[in-house]
C-alpha cells in the first residue's frame, strides 16, 4: 500500500527589516547610521540637508536591492506589533515589502518584509513589492500550448468569395456611388436631345 504524503511545508524564515537613522549632535551636526553593518556612511557633517537626502536615498536603494521573500515572517509580529498597538490582527496574506518614513520626525527610515494584513496598519507606509507565490515542489510546468496557424486558402479569380472564406480573403467592395451622381449625367444627356 502506497501512502501519499503531503508536499513538505515552506519553511518560514525570520522577516528582515533595514534601518536607516540620521542622528543629531549638540554642535549642529548629524550622522547617519545603517542597520546593516557592510554599508558605507558617510562621515559627521554639518549638512544636514545632504545627510536627509542620503538617508532616504539609502533606505530606497535597501528597499530596491531586496528580493522579497514568499516564505518570510511578519517583521512587525516579531516586535508584538508595536507599529500598531491600538489595532490587533493575525498576521496573514502575501509578504510585502515596504518602506516606513514619518516625515513629521524626519530621521528613520525603516524598510521590513510584513504581512499584508499588517502593511495598511502601518502609519507612514509606502508598499515597495510584494512576493510572488511560491511554485509547489510536486506541481509540473504547463505544457506548451501550440497554436495551429490557419490553412492557406487557394485564391479565387475573378474576385469573387466564396462563403468559407475569411474576411482577410474577400475583396475589399468597391465605394457606392450616390444616385443623384448616377441620375446627372442622363438628364443632361436627356436634355441635349432634344
């Protein structure tokens, strides 16, 4: 006796989440800090402006590079939804990727992979992608789907169609003259007669 045994279930790995925080000093200067450790900043500076700027365009470029994940948990369970104290949900639906920023505050940047029942609960939230469903393991590709190209039909002299023939193989018919444009001529032939 053969039993079947279900597909193996997609093993669920921990949601990411990037930050990307300006930090001011006393003097009037800033810095910018990035959650992942590999990535480059720039040094301490008065130019707040330009520091804004590369925050968001750091955060953007997080959010750009990411591949988001169809098996990844909410990043925003993991916390205990403190995003969103006031309205409780059960994560569930797609993965998506967005990319939080309050501009009233204007120095985070966040970008996580959550749930889409978590995403609209989300204040200061901008969907970046959202995951494609994974392909079961046992499911096999469609075949392909070929076209017949339709026969050729021999032509028909003389211009005539025949009721089998397509719309492409009837002669274009030729434009209808006016009556009065036929009537003219032989009145004014009419008249010459006489």
């Amino acid at each position: 006796m053969t039993i079947a045994h279900p597909a193996t279930p997609i093993e669920r790995v921990p949601g990411r989440a990037w930050t990307v925080r300006l930090t001011g000093y006393a003097d009037r200067s800033a810095t910018v800090a990035c959650s992942n450790t590999a990535c480059t900043m720039p040094g301490r500076s008065k130019d707040l402006a330009a520091l804004r700027r590369f925050a968001a365009q750091h955060a953007a470029a997080h959010a750009k590079a990411a591949t988001v994940r169809a098996n990844a948990r909410c990043h925003c369970s993991s916390t205990g939804c403190e995003a969103h104290p006031d309205t409780r949900t059960q994560c569930a639906g797609a993965v998506t990727l967005i990319l939080r920023h309050d501009p009233t505050v204007g120095r985070v940047w966040n970008v996580e992979e959550v749930c889409a029942a978590c995403a609209p609960l989300l204040a200061h939230t901008t969907v970046v992608a959202r995951a494609t469903r994974p392909q079961r393991a046992n499911a096999q590709p469609p075949a392909p789907v070929s076209v017949p190209s339709p026969a050729a039909r021999p032509g028909i002299p003389g211009g005539f169609s025949s009721p089998a023939a397509g719309p492409e193989d009837r002669p274009a018919t030729p434009a209808r003259r006016s009556r009065r444009a036929a009537q003219r001529p032989q009145r004014r032939s009419a008249g010459r007669q006489r």
